[in-house]
C-alpha cells in the first residue's frame, strides 16, 4: 500500500498536514507486537511457561533415569523428544491463559475503544494478534526445548536417549510440540474473543483441556467414544505422540477412528478456524 | 465535519439517542451540552464507530468512520480517559497508537511534550491521576494530527490549569480550521469555550445554535424595573400586553418589552423609575430552560425552577420542549 497518497487537507488548516499513514495489516502486526511486550503480565507469562517446561522436563528425566531397568516408565532406547515433553501439559494451560489474557486484557482495561478507534475495521486487529501469539507461542516451545535438551543432557547416555532430526517422526515430534502449544494458545484467543471476560474465557478454556476432554475419554457410552477423537487437544496432541504411544491411545480407546498425526492436528486447528470465524463476525457485530 | 443524520441507538427498550440529526461544522469550536445520561458519550462512540447506531448514518469528513484508511489522521477522539491499558506506560500506549499507522516516534515525543505527559510518560497509566490520563486521551487524540477532534467531557479531573490549558488548545485547534466537538454537562465551561452548541436531554436534540443565540432564545426580553410606583406601573404595563411579575415589593420583572419601550411608557404616564435593566441570561439559565424537562435524573425539581425565575417560561422559539414549564410562572 502506498503511503504516498495525500488527502486534499481541510480548508483553513494552517499546518501543512503530514504524509498520510494508511492503516496496513503490517503496521497494525507491529502495534499488536508492541502491546505483546510492553505489559508485565504476557512477558511474565511467557518466562513462566519456558520455566515450567524446562523445570518439569529435567525433573521428569532425572525421575525417569533413576527408575531400575526394566521397570515400568524406562524408556529403553528413547527419543530424545520424549523427554523434551514432558512438561507440555503443564504449558499448555499457561499460552492457554497467555491466549484469552492477549484480548480480554482490551475489554476488562478498556483499551479496546483506543484499538479500534485506530483499527476501525477491527478484524485486521484480531488477526494480527493471533500473528504475534502463533510466533510467540512457537518460539516459547522451541526454546523450551532447546533449554530443555541442555539441560537433561546429562540423563541422556544413561537413558539410551538419542535425537536424529532427520527422523521424520522425530521431526514431526519436535515440531509438534510447539505446534500444538500455538493452537492450543489460538483456542485461548478464540474463547477470550468470544467471552470477552478473563475470568470465563480462562475457565472455558482450561475447563475444555482438563476436565471436558478427559471426561470424555473416560466415559464409556457411544456418544462420547465417538466425539472425544475429535475433541481439539486429543485430536491435536497426537502431532506430539511416537509410534506405540499412538497406538497405544487407540486401543484404549473404542472408538472406530485412528486420525494420523497430522490429522489429527487439522481437525484442532478446526476448531481454533470455527472459534476464531465466529468471533470475528461477532467482533464486527458487537458494541466496543 | 460531522453529520448525523436520524442518528438512533437503542438498547432493548431503552433509547439513549432518538433520531438526532445535526452537523459540526469545521473552524468552530461546537459544544455538545446535555445533562447526564443524555446520550452524549454514545452518540460520539457512535461517530468513531466503537457502537453501531440502530437507525440513522453518521459521517466525519465525509465518510463513515471505518472507510477511512487512516482514521486517527481524520478524527482524534477523547472517549474515555481510561481507554488504556493500566500495566502499561503512557509513551508505550502511544507507541502502540502510532504504530497502527507508522506514525513515528518523533510525533510521539511531541504529543507527550505538548501534553505536559513528559515527566510521566515512562510510569505505567495504572498510577495516573483522573487529570494525567485525561492528558494522555488528548495525546492520543492528538497523535495523527487529526483534521476533527471528538473530545468527551475532557476537562473531568483536570486543575484549574489543566482546564485552561485545555480551553485554550481547543480554540486554537479549531482556529486552524478544525472540526471540534466537545461535550461537557457543564455550562460555564461551554459559556467560555464554545462557539456554537448542540444541547441534547434524554436522547433528543433539543437546540443546535450559536451560543449567543441560545441566551439570547432564553433571556427573551425580560426587563427588572424598580419603581416607587410599582402598582400603578403594573397596571400600565400589563394593558400594553406585557407580562409582569413581582417578586418583592417595587420590583417589577417585565417579559415581552425592550427596556427603552418601558422607560418611555413610564414617562409617559408620569411614572418614576429607580431602576431599568435589561436581565441578562446566562447559557447556564438558557440550558436548564432547554433541559428542564429532559433531565433523566431529578435532584430537586424546584432547584432548576428557581434559577430560571429570570427567564420567559413560555417563549415559543423553545425547541424540542413538549410539556409547558409551569413553576416560574405561578410565580
């Protein structure tokens, strides 16, 4: 978009007016990134999660490495992606809240009548945060695993544990994680949009990935053996899952269904497209 | 420029602005003066589109809100002092702004300047005063260099200074041709910084008109003449057509006459007179006559009838007014 147009200024005005700044998806990208970073709360958030992945993973790797051999839990010659995991359920519920707080925070300080006083089309806006949290997001999990590999170094000879990133499934793992938590962070977003209230968003969201999910997987009627493959984090996590752990889940599961990995995180990003779809037009719709 | 036309919001059953159509023209400062709950705030949500109106269309600069690519250049709007994030610090707030429209950080510095923000500008808004965040809103509004500023009630909280300084920003913005359109429930601030005034009352625009014209609707012709012969005045006055009242004893209020018309008459008749003055109106007198009926949250009914003891109750230039105003009358 050219920035070279000008505007007939208006009569009288003694000031000669300034070149005219269209509002363009990638200014309003940079707007977005620059209220990502200048509050507290998403830089905190953001510390906290990669401590926590970090932490659980060399927790859980230490844990497992002194496990006897042969003992339930001994990995055996593991994937060193394995242990760089372990912590992803714990970080998941954190971009989670990190998701919903990115736009609740507009409604609950009022800056959102700032934003869309700027924005006035508004959906540029909720795209470009969706932007900065999938980049944020994906580079919290890459970092996380990065730190993570330094730091469970240690246990990997002793574990058998190796990493071949020329492995496609390795390489699908290790990209999946942070994959998985940028969805994940994306549902957060599409709740916090919808709800526009931390406190119910939070609660929508995290209910969703704690309590609704694994209710479903437990329940032994059709109904919920038929949907629950199709539920946004158990159909998305499989992105993350080896071999014999996917196969694993489903003969636990009797349903008739085995989404492959990559399916299975098409049908998450799915429901993050219908989340975020519904709120868009609800956000064209609605009184700021 | 600003035009509304049959501009309408409701929710559910209640209607906050009723069918309003007006134009703030640029090059003047224009007040828009309502008691409160009178719709001012959503009408100027409505006019930077954060509120979609029910019926009726509003344009700035020509063109609804959203159709301009780069809306802050067109329109500058204060809608809520604390429209901010509160961990955030006032130059990242204006940072965050300007980006949306590449303006730089060179223009940024010069708001906060210009704004008196400077020693603040680094502490997060959370801290701020009623006044700093009023002054931060001006700085955003301010940022794009807007050719129509929309500011809503924005000496709230300011010092006496800060309302000064705020008069005089407006003045001199409108005197470089801008569109300005400023809200306030508060009369004497209007007397002293609009040129031209949208009074509104429960939804309904009830005046639209110079200031000057405003007073000059409400102070009528009402003249206080003082005479020792009071009684017989009267009686002169009243065969002529005029109305008369008295609140004390020699103290006549004449509604209907010009004072030179009076004094004739007087001394025509033989009658002397100790006192002749043409009453003069305050806006504030003009506007709890316009308002009088649309006040959405009586105090004390009586109260604004007594101010208005000066004012002809039954002028028929009165726009908007449905039921007739009987207290001052029964005088």
């Amino acid at each position: 978009m050219s920035t070279l147009a000008t505007t007939t200024p208006a009569a009288g005005r003694s000031a000669a007016r300034p070149a005219v700044h269209h509002v363009t998806f990638p200014r309003v990208v940079a707007a977005e990134w620059v209220k990502f970073r200048t509050v507290r709360s998403t830089v905190w958030t953001v510390l906290v999660t990669i401590a926590a992945m970090v932490g659980i993973n060399t927790l859980a790797a230490w844990a497992i490495s002194m496990a006897p051999d042969g003992a339930e839990g001994a990995p055996g010659t593991a994937s060193v992606v394995t242990l760089l995991a372990s912590g992803v359920s714990m970080a998941q519920l954190v971009v989670a809240v990190l998701g919903v707080l990115t736009v609740t925070t507009e409604y609950t300080t009022g800056m959102v009548r700032s934003t869309f006083a700027a924005v006035p089309r508004r959906l540029p806006t909720l795209a470009a945060k969706a932007l900065v949290l999938t980049v944020v997001t994906f580079a919290v999990g890459l970092i996380s695993m990065a730190l993570s590999y330094v730091t469970t170094l240690p246990f990997h000879e002793s574990l058998g544990a190796t990493l071949d990133l020329s492995d496609g499934e390795t390489l699908r793992r290790a990209l999946g994680l942070p994959l998985y938590l940028v969805a994940v962070s994306l549902l957060g977003l599409g709740f916090g949009a919808l709800l526009r209230s931390s406190a119910g968003a939070i609660a929508t969201v995290v209910g969703l990935l704690l309590v609704v999910e694994n209710v479903f997987l437990l329940v032994p009627l059709r109904f919920f053996e038929v949907v629950s493959p199709f539920l946004p984090a158990t159909a998305g996590a499989r992105i993350m899952h080896d071999a014999p752990m996917l196969a694993m889940l489903d003969s636990m599961s009797a349903g008739d269904v085995s989404l492959t990995p990559w399916q299975g995180y098409g049908v998450m990003l799915a429901w993050v497209a219908v989340l975020l779809g519904t709120a868009a037009v609800l956000l064209r719709r609605r009184d700021a | 420029m600003i035009q509304a036309q049959g501009l309408t919001k409701r929710y559910g059953a209640k209607t906050a602005v009723d069918d309003m159509t007006f134009t703030v023209q640029p090059g003047r400062v224009t007040g828009f003066l309502g008691p409160n709950g009178a719709g001012k705030s959503t009408t100027m949500r409505m006019v930077v589109g954060l509120d979609r109106p029910t019926a009726g269309t509003v344009l700035v600069n020509g063109r609804r809100y959203a159709e301009h690519r780069a809306p802050l250049q067109e329109v500058g709007a204060l809608l809520d002092a604390k429209a901010v994030h509160t961990g955030r610090t006032a130059q990242n707030h204006l940072l965050a702004m300007a980006a949306t429209h590449g303006i730089g950080r060179r223009r940024v510095d010069e708001v906060i300047e210009m704004t008196g923000l400077g020693p603040v500008a680094r502490k997060r808004v959370g801290g701020f005063s009623l006044g700093m965040g009023q002054r931060l809103g001006i700085a955003s509004a301010m940022l794009g260099d807007p050719a129509t500023l929309i500011l809503d009630e924005p000496v709230n909280g300011l010092d006496p200074e800060g309302v000064l300084w705020v008069r005089n920003l407006v003045k001199h913005l409108a005197g470089q041709g801008r569109t300005v359109f400023l809200s306030s429930h508060l009369m004497s601030e209007m007397a002293v910084t609009a040129d031209h005034v949208v009074v509104v009352g429960r939804g309904r625009l009830l005046a639209d008109a110079p200031v000057q014209e405003i007073v000059g609707r409400a102070a009528g012709t009402t003249v206080r003449v003082r005479s020792p012969q009071a009684g017989p005045l009267e009686e002169l006055l009243r065969r002529q057509g005029l109305a008369v009242t008295s609140t004390e004893r020699g103290l006549l209020e004449v509604t209907g006459g010009s004072a030179p018309a009076i004094g004739d008459a007087a001394a025509a008749a033989g009658i002397a007179l100790h006192e002749l003055t043409p009453v003069h109106v305050s806006l504030e007198d003009a506007y709890l006559q316009l308002t009088a009926d649309d006040v959405e949250y009586h105090a004390d009914p009586g109260a604004a009838g007594a101010r208005r003891a000066a004012a002809d109750p039954d002028s028929p230039t009165r726009p908007g007014a449905t039921a007739p105003t009987t207290e001052s009358a029964l005088r």
